[in-house]
C-alpha cells in the first residue's frame, strides 16, 4: 500500500437491508459457482455465507454442509 493511502478500517458496519443484499448476492453467487463445477471458489464464498447468516442470527443457509 503506498505510504500517503490510509489504512482500511478495522470493522465496517452493515444496516440490516445492506446485509441481506449482501447475503442474498452472495447466495446467487455460491449457487452459480456450484451449477458450473467451480467447487474451490464456492468453499470459500460458503464460508462467508455461513459466517454472516450467523453474525444476523439465522440458522445455516440452505445448502447444508456439503454446499448444495
């Protein structure tokens, strides 16, 4: 990073719309990537999913734990 660019913030804050947009795409995203065979990149998107569907307090997100 160049000296004169200020760091990234340590935390960012989503209101609850801009989470469940962002959750939403996601999901789009992670099923897309499973219909074209693109297994590695969906681990790691599902990972993301599951992480923010708990930080707004809902259960797994369909696709259980093998991503489907």
């Amino acid at each position: 990073m160049p000296a004169n660019t200020p760091e990234p913030p340590e935390q960012i804050r989503y209101d609850l719309d801009e989470a469940l947009t962002l959750l939403g795409a996601l999901e789009d995203a992670r099923d897309a990537l499973i219909d074209s065979g693109h297994l590695a990149v969906v681990v790691g998107i599902e990972t993301e999913i599951r992480a923010l569907s708990r930080k707004l307090g809902f259960d797994d997100p369909a696709g259980g734990t093998d991503g489907r």
